[in-house]
C-alpha cells in the first residue's frame, strides 16, 4: 500500500512541470470559511469561523471530483460552544476551461456533518455536552484566479449546506470560503 501511495506521489509531482496554459490534474486547496449556521428552533442562528480542505482531482478539463473537509467553531453564543465538522465529496465543473486565468465553477457535493454543542448552565453551573452525526449536502460555486500555473487565488467559494444533525430537523446554512489553490500536473 506504501508502494501504491509513493508511487502515486511522485507522478503528481513529475508531471508537475507542464507549461501554464494546460490544466492541472490535481487540486490542494486550504480556505478560511464562514458559517452562518441555523440552529434549534430555541437557539438563535450563529456565525462560526473556521477552514476547509479540498482535494480535486481533474476526470476532465472541466470536470473534476472533489473531497472537501470543513471545520468552523463558535464559542460565544450565549455561552455555548458549537462546532461542525463536514465531510463532503461530489462533481465539480468548470464553466470555463481549466486551462484559462479566470474559472467559474459550479459544485453539489454530498456526505456527512457532525455538530459537537456544549455549555455551562449560569445556575446551576452544570456543562452539558452532546453531539450528532448525520447528513450534509453543499450546493454552490466557487471562482478561482490562477496567479501561475502552480497557485490559483479562490477569492469566493459560496455554498447553501444542507444539514440534517438534529433529530430529524433539517438545518439551512450559508457557507463563504477564500484561500489558495496548489496545482500539480498538467493535462496535456
């Protein structure tokens, strides 16, 4: 199994060399996100602050698939502490070519969240701690601008997430991310 990692790693690195008017093969991306995040019925909406990582992996010049980690955090809203944590994968396409500086992009990704909440009751000064797992679907779009043909600069990846981790209750999130984008390989 190491053989079959190593090997892979060094042909996205070997073919890494490819001139800048191709597209790249694969995608590393590292964001900073902004959750605006819906809630219990008896608990206001929220803001949490935190980051995503993605890898995208180019099936076509305007097609690619995507594996996305997200992680935001919130610690002062009425004194609970709500994390979510989301695991997602789906198509990503390109409505330009891969190839070019400026690309639109639409996504649907699908998978999984898990919402950790805590807090201390003021009272009785009891902390009370839970967490749930269920469904995640993101829908939306992201622009990305190559800076060169080994960075891309992502200014706005905007998705509604779709959440199901409360019992059954369906949670309506908007989701905002910007960062950088690493390209390795090329295709020809």
């Amino acid at each position: 199994m190491k053989t079959i990692v190593l090997t892979g790693l060094i042909s996205v690195f070997a073919f890494s060399a490819g001139a800048q008017d191709t597209a790249p093969i694969v995608e590393v991306s590292a964001q900073y996100q902004l959750l605006q995040a819906d809630s219990r019925p008896n608990v206001p909406t929220f803001t949490a602050n935190g980051g995503t990582l993605g890898l995208a992996v180019d099936f076509f010049d305007q097609l690619q698939g995507v594996l996305e980690l997200g992680a935001a955090y919130n610690g002062s809203n009425l004194n609970l502490k709500n994390s979510l944590l989301t695991y997602l994968v789906g198509p990503r396409v390109s409505l330009r070519n891969r190839a070019k500086r400026i690309i639109p992009a639409l996504e649907v990704l699908v998978g999984g969240a898990t919402a950790f909440g805590g807090g201390t009751n003021p009272i009785t000064l009891v902390h009370l701690a839970r967490n749930s797992t269920g469904f995640a679907m993101a829908a939306g779009g992201t622009l990305d601008i190559r800076l060169n043909h080994r960075i891309a600069f992502r200014p706005v990846q905007v998705d509604y997430l779709l959440t199901n981790v409360d019992q059954g209750r369906v949670q309506n999130n908007f989701r905002y991310a910007a960062g950088l984008v690493f390209t390795f390989g090329s295709q020809e």
